[in-house]
C-alpha cells in the first residue's frame, strides 16, 4: 500500500509519463498515457480533466492535440499534484484519521506521526515535476506496476 490514494498514485504517475513523452515537444494522447502507466481510461480522462483545470497539466484539441507539461509546469513540485488530488490531508490529517485530534487532543500516534507527515511535505515539496524525466528517458524507472 502506498503513501498516496490511488487517484493520486495514478496522478503522480501521469504527470511523470506526460512529462516524459512530451519532453522535446509535441502531445500525448489519453490512450497512450492510460496505456502506458496502467490506469482504466475513464478513470484517468477525470483526473487529466482536474489536472489541467488546475495548470498543472496542459492540454490541445485538435488533430495535433493531447497533453502535454510547458516549462513552468516541469518546476513545480509533487505537494501541488497531491493538493489538488487530494486536498492537504495527507500532510495535516491524524494518522489515526480521528478528527478531533489536535495539538490540546493529541491521539496516540500525534507526536511521532506530525514529524513524518513534515518530512513527507518537505520531499514532495522540494521535488519538481521535472525532476525525474532524465531517469525516465534512461529507462531507469518504471511507470508501471
């Protein structure tokens, strides 16, 4: 089990593959991405959909069409796509997922589980988008599962 819901997993791992294909110009197209990072096609056609409302992941009608990341998407980091997924739970949420705890209500795990949920925001936050497509172009990661 991952550390993200499976939207965002499937987000995440888009972003990556759209990043990746379009790196020296040119779009993807929503089979080809589906295809390419294991995801139900509908399924990923509603979060490309919230994505580029969002500015994260651009997109073009048209025969040339598709998705496609410009220069300032590749800098922004991963908390973006996972906010807009998933809203800021994952770095505010209880570990224990009770919604009365809180700094005066602390439960059990509160201490120990703030300190990961810091270390987990600064990862995400100091990793861009752009980060990985080197390693990808290299064949060095895999998208699928």
């Amino acid at each position: 089990m991952g550390v993200f819901s499976k939207t965002c997993e499937y987000a995440i791992r888009a972003v990556f593959f759209i990043a990746h294909k379009t790196a020296s110009g040119g779009r993807v197209g929503i089979k080809e991405v589906a295809a390419g990072i294991d995801s139900p096609e509908p399924f990923l056609a509603k979060i490309l959909q919230d994505l580029s409302r969002k500015g994260i992941v651009q997109s073009a009608k048209g025969p040339n069409g598709g998705f496609y990341l410009d220069a300032d998407a590749l800098k922004r980091p991963l908390t973006d796509i996972v906010e807009a997924v998933d809203g800021n739970a994952l770095f505010t949420g209880c570990a224990l997922g009770l919604k009365q705890c809180s700094e005066v209500k602390p439960c059990p795990l509160h201490g120990q589980f703030k300190i990961i949920r810091g270390e987990i925001h600064e990862l995400l936050e100091t990793t861009k988008i752009g980060k990985f497509n080197q390693e990808l172009i290299l064949g060095i990661n895999a998208l699928k599962k």
